[in-house]
C-alpha cells in the first residue's frame, strides 16, 4: 500500500513516516507540506492512500481534497485533522473523503483506516458514523448548519471564533473580497444579521468547543 501525506507540520511528517515504515505492507512515497502539493502529489505519484490535513498555506486541505477527488478519483483520502469529528467529518465525507480522524486517536487506527481504504472502502469511526445517522435519520431540526459546504462551514467556524474576515482571510490563503461573500452567504444561509449571530449559533449546536 503506497501513501502519501499532506501536513504542514515536518515533525508531523516525520513522526508519521517512521510509524507507517514499519508496518508491514505499508510504505510512504511521497510527502506534501500544502494543499497545492498535496493535489501535485496525486498527480506525479502512484498513491493508494492519501493522509490529508485541513489547516495548511497555500491552499486548504478541503480544496485540496475537491481537486484531487476530481483529478485522481481512486485515490483515498483519509482526512487526519486536528479538529473534532462533529466539525467537518460529515461534510468532508459527504465531499469524497475516504474516512475522518482526529489526531488524538490511536495510532493503529490510522492504519486500519489505511488497510480499508486500500481495498476500496471507508473508514467511519463509532463517532463519525453516529453524526451520519443523526443526520441521514433524525435530523435536528433547526440544523441549517448541515446543508454547509465543507469550505463555508471552514469560514463561518471561523468567524464564529472572533476571527475578522481579513484574519480569516490570511489563515485560509482567500482574498478579503471571497470571505466578504462567503460571509454574505452564511448570513443568508444561517439566518443571522451578524457576527455575534454566527457565534450564538455556534454555540448553541456545539459546534465550537
């Protein structure tokens, strides 16, 4: 199984490599450090599995993971992120996303999930699969957030936080014009009329901890 990995954090990288290495039938051939490189990865690489992180320069792994959906589609992703699973898993899946883990998770969960998706399948963990039931079987009501784009629910999460759009801006490589519109979109969307609305919203559905 050849994999590649996509983290901007080098000791992220490395700490990574050195563990898949030594599991048998896994090998890692390649690395990226952006969202670009990732999608440059797919393309000149023969990988099975692809590790992918959000939050990285250039290009996010969210856009990255549209594009190499649509330029490498047997490709598996598996997204390893910082952020908890009631944040993106869903729509991140729901966007072609192989399967969903949060760092903390054990490392041999990682390489089950490899196994998996080498073969073909997903990945969804006891958590994962319990927010695609929630959602798929007894929708909350109210949930407007879940008809969110994986990138829109990225900016409004942000915003939600206090981030200005120009920090927001800066910390997902978007011109201030393309937050401004996804912002005007949000507030279509979630029903709000400002930024406090976004966060009381936020809160209220557990989507910030």
């Amino acid at each position: 199984m050849r994999v590649g990995i996509a983290d901007d954090h080098p000791i992220t990288r490395t700490a990574l490599r050195c563990y898949l290495d030594e599991q048998d039938g896994i090998r890692v051939i390649a690395e990226a450090a952006s969202g670009r490189e990732a999608i440059d990865l797919v393309r000149t690489q023969a990988v099975d599995v692809l590790l992918l992180d959000l939050d990285m320069p250039g290009q996010s792994g969210i856009d990255a993971l549209t594009m190499i959906k649509a330029k490498a589609e047997h490709v598996g992703v598996i997204v390893l992120s910082g952020y908890p699973e009631h944040q993106y898993a869903v729509p991140l899946i729901r966007n072609g996303a192989s399967g969903y883990l949060n760092k903390a998770c054990e490392p041999t969960e990682i390489i089950d999930a490899i196994r998996r998706v080498a073969q073909g399948g997903r990945y969804i963990t006891p958590v994962v699969a319990e927010l695609l039931a929630t959602q798929v079987i007894t929708p909350t009501p109210g949930g407007l957030h879940e008809q969110l784009s994986a990138r829109e629910l990225q900016v409004f999460l942000k915003l939600a936080q206090g981030c200005t759009a120009g920090e927001v801006a800066a910390e997902l490589s978007l011109s201030a014009k393309t937050v401004s519109t996804y912002r005007a979109r949000l507030m279509r969307k979630l029903d709000a009329r400002s930024n406090s609305d976004l966060t009381y919203y936020a809160l209220k559905h557990r989507l910030l901890d």
